[in-house]
C-alpha cells in the first residue's frame, strides 16, 4: 500500500512542474517571436514614418515600383512626383509608395 501512495504522491508532483515547463516553454517561444518579428517590424515602420514627415517639395524619390523622380506637390497622404526629362509626366500616388528620399542639398 505504501508503494502505490508513493507513486501517486511522485505522479502528482510530477505534474506540477510539467505545467511550469509548459509555461516556460511558452515565454521563451513568445519572446524569441518579439526580439525576431515584431519588435524589427516596428523599428523599421517608425523609420518610415520619420522619413515621410520629412519629405518636402524639390526632394528627390525613388518609389516602391523602381522609378526615381521629384516631388512636386504634397498633400496629406498623397504626393505628386514628377519622373524623366519630360516635364509633363506628373503622376499623383500614395506617400506609401515612397521607398527612399534624397534630399537635394545633401552629398
């Protein structure tokens, strides 16, 4: 009898820190997700956002679509870029699509 109440008090125990591997094992898993997901996700949309509050008349862009050319006008969340030598091709489209931005007086 005393055999059989030794391993249910063993098994009990047991599965108490079953659970707090378990619950280990869920933290560890959820942090790694943050460090390598979620937190270089943010860093890099905060990034945008600086770069696109600073985007000004006369700056020179190069979209998400490949084409390179200057801004024109802004709006709140459009900008009017202008590409190639021809001076009539002016193509309005969301700050979005705006992947880097060269300022006409920087080197």
């Amino acid at each position: 009898m005393n055999i059989l109440l030794a391993e249910a008090a063993g098994a009990a125990g047991g599965a108490g820190g079953l659970g707090m591997m378990t619950i280990f094992y869920i933290v560890v898993i959820g942090a790694f997700f943050y460090f390598t997901m979620i937190r270089p996700q943010k860093k890099e949309q905060t990034r945008i956002n600086a770069m696109l509050s600073t985007l000004d008349v006369g700056d020179s862009v190069l979209t998400t679509s490949g084409f390179y050319g200057i801004v024109i006008d802004i709006t709140d969340d459009t900008v009017i870029v202008e590409f190639g030598n021809n001076k009539n091709c002016r193509i309005p489209m969301q700050k979005s699509a705006v992947a880097q931005v060269e300022k006409p007086d920087a080197e």
